[in-house]
C-alpha cells in the first residue's frame, strides 16, 4: 500500500487543521481576557498562576513558555493589557 500524495494528504487536512487551531486561538484569548478582568492591577504572581492555570485548563496540551506568560502577567497587572 503506498503513501497518499503528501500535497494532496496538505490540501484534505489543512482546513480541519485551520478549524482547530481557530477553536484553540478562541479559547486562549477567553481565558485572557478573564484573567484580565479579574485580575487587573493584581501582583504579577498571583496573575501569572492564574493565568497559567486556566490556560492549563482550557488547552490541556499547551505548551507555556514562562518567560512570555510572565512578561503577559506583569502587563495585566499594569494593567496595561
């Protein structure tokens, strides 16, 4: 059995791809957005753990990179985000 044409296995998979990480983005940018309202002007840690934790939660397999999230959390509570 051979291996379907790789542009053409691209071109079927690519939309349900594209759905997915659509989903992913929307959920992501919930879970900001939450954190945000809640905890504006909060100390950076205690934004930091939350907003990890609901990431966490909301996008089980997300691979945090700390040093990003806490630069976000510092900007959330500046309340600059």
């Amino acid at each position: 059995m051979s291996l379907p044409d790789p542009a053409l296995l691209q071109r079927v998979v690519q939309p349900a791809l594209d759905e997915v990480q659509h989903e992913i983005d929307g959920k992501i940018t919930e879970a900001l957005e939450q954190v945000r309202d809640d905890l504006s002007g909060r100390e950076p840690e205690v934004v930091y753990a939350d907003l990890r934790s609901r990431l966490l939660e909301t996008v089980p397999a997300l691979n945090i990179h700390e040093a990003h999230l806490r630069q976000v959390a510092q900007l959330i509570s500046r309340r600059r985000l």
